[in-house]
C-alpha cells in the first residue's frame, strides 16, 4: 500500500513521516502540485498526508493548484479516505470543508508546548500522548473550524494546534515530523520570518532541539490512525 505526500515547497519535506511510513511498509509517494504535477489517484484507504508550505491558506485561490487542491480534498473526504493535513496542509482541509482559515493569535517559530484538550485526552489517536508535549511551530494562520470539528490539542500562543474534522481526518497545525535536516531547510529557505515576536526562537535555539521524543508520539498516533 501507498502513502501519498502532498508536498507545498522544496524545503519543507515529509521529515520523520518517511521513516514512518517505511516502518509500516508504506511505499512513500511524493507530489509537487506547485511544480505542476498532477495530484494523485488514490486507492482505497490509502493515507494521505497534505505538508505545509509558505503559502497562505487565507489567499488559497491565489493559486490555481491550491484550489485544485481544496476540490480534490473535498472529494477524497466524501469518499472516506483518510487523511492528516499538517500547517498549511491543515488549513487547507478546513477550507475544503468551508472553514475559513484565520490568523493565529501569535505567530510561532520555535519548540513550545501543546496540551491535550479534554477531547485529545479521550480521543482513541492520542492514548499514548503525553497531555503537554514540547513541537516545532513554524506558523502565521490557524485552521478554521467546521461545526463538527474538535479541538484535540492547544498552545498558549494558537488555540487550535489539533483538530478533528472527521474519524478519519486530522489537521495539525504544529509540526511534529520535524527533524534536524528539516529544520535546517527552512532555516535557510525561511530565515525572513524570524523576525523577533513573543513566540520566535532565535536559529541557534531550535537547533539545540532533540527531535526524537515528539517524532516518537507522533508515529505512535499515525500507527493507531492507520490501524483504525
């Protein structure tokens, strides 16, 4: 079986999520729709994981393969196949279900803290999840929120880090896939939103950062996430 990524910029890649899906003997498959590459056809069940990016999910339309993006997200919801959004990737998911994305209270660059919801603590993804966990934020906006969705995880500096469309569909605004050479991408490709705020880290900080414990909770959530 396939898992399919839906990459947004050559710099900011799958990260630790490769080694997740090898684990699980997932054969990897990268797209490029802002290169102009077709997004793809999924079978049944088959994961897909929308990456961020530096666009903005508030001016999607801007962009003819973002709103491709939307309409084909919206078509594999209705269909039930599952899916995880991440940053962008999140907020897209929220437009594609009419919730328009907002901007965050504080922009976040930087290692800070998510806690776990009452909803997190009890949803059946997240049993394994520790209820405050230090991640990468690398964010301006916010997903929208549908009537339906559910607020499983927060930060002091954005409400809405994890939310739950669907049984099967999950946005996460934080990025826990993040990995050294991840960072550095983004370091180099993305230095101009370090402008100092109360929520950003300076680059020697985060490169202080030990990866490994949240790339551990999350493969640990994508395993109960594929397997249910």
């Amino acid at each position: 079986m396939r898992c399919h990524f839906i990459q947004h910029a050559h710099f900011e890649t799958p990260g630790s999520l490769l080694s997740w899906a090898k684990k699980n003997n997932l054969e990897p498959e990268i797209y490029h729709p802002y290169k102009g590459e077709k997004l793809p056809e999924v079978n049944v069940n088959e994961p897909v994981i929308f990456l961020g990016g530096p666009q903005s999910a508030r001016e999607f339309q801007k962009y003819d393969y973002l709103e491709q993006e939307v309409a084909y997200i919206k078509s594999l919801i209705s269909q039930g196949q599952p899916l995880i959004g991440i940053c962008l990737g999140a907020q897209l998911i929220g437009e594609s279900l009419g919730a328009k994305t907002e901007l965050s209270p504080e922009k976040e660059i930087g290692i800070f803290p998510i806690r776990l919801t009452k909803n997190g603590e009890t949803h059946p993804y997240f049993e394994s999840f520790p209820d405050i966990l230090a991640v990468m934020h690398w964010h301006n906006d916010m997903p929208g929120l549908t009537k339906d969705a559910s607020i499983l995880a927060f930060s002091e500096g954005c409400p809405r880090q994890i939310i739950s469309y669907a049984p099967r569909v999950l946005g996460l605004q934080c990025h826990l896939e993040a990995t050294p050479e991840w960072l550095n991408l983004l370091l180099t490709h993305a230095s101009g939103d370090l402008k100092p705020s109360r929520f950003t880290q300076t680059a020697e900080t985060m490169l202080k950062t030990q990866f490994q414990t949240m790339n551990h909770h999350l493969h640990a959530m994508l395993d109960k996430w594929l397997a249910l």
